[in-house]
C-alpha cells in the first residue's frame, strides 16, 4: 500500500515505515503529524485518484530529526572583467517516518 501525499508544497509517494526528508516543517522532534492532501491511493492493485483529493484519506507521521543538506556552491564569473562571486547554501530538511497510511 502506498500513497502520493502533499507535503510542504511537494508531492512525495510515501510507504508505512518509510523515512523521507522533506522542506523544513516547524514541529518539535517526537512529535506526530497528520497530512490530508492525499492525492492517490493504491492498496492490493485497487487504484484510488481524488479531485483534487481522496476523502477520508489521510496518512500520519512522525519528526525524527532537522538536519541540512549538503553545501551547494553558486560560482559566477565573468572572463577578463575580473569578477568573481562565489556563493554557499545549505537547505534545511526534515526527516519524518510514516507511521499509517489511511484510506
């Protein structure tokens, strides 16, 4: 059984035991999350699709950590104009544990 959830804005297939990262949520550690934008269910070859999603269908979670991703450098240059810029980001994630799938 699987399920096709929104999450921050993105769409993610999420299992029963699966761990995900996902945008930076601001819940606590420990904590339990409930999603109800569930836009696809499949269980034993039987196909659920919502309009824009499934009623009743929801799938619960729980924080396990906030940790950044990996550093990504941004490096700009102009030839013989003696510019250069270099730029670092990191993204902060969540990573969550589907508990249920409901639906």
């Amino acid at each position: 059984m699987y399920a096709i959830v929104e999450i921050a804005g993105q769409q993610f297939k999420v299992e029963k035991d699966k761990k995900i990262f996902v945008h930076r949520l601001e819940n606590e550690i420990g904590d339990s999350l409930e999603f109800g934008k569930v836009l696809l269910i499949e269980n034993d070859g039987e196909v659920k699709v919502g309009t824009p999603v499934v009623e009743g269908a929801k799938v619960t979670a729980k924080v396990l950590a906030h940790p950044r991703g990996e550093k990504v450098l941004v490096f700009k240059k102009k030839r013989r104009k003696t510019y250069q810029k270099c730029n670092g980001h990191r993204q902060d994630f969540t990573q969550i544990q589907i508990e249920e799938v409901i639906g």
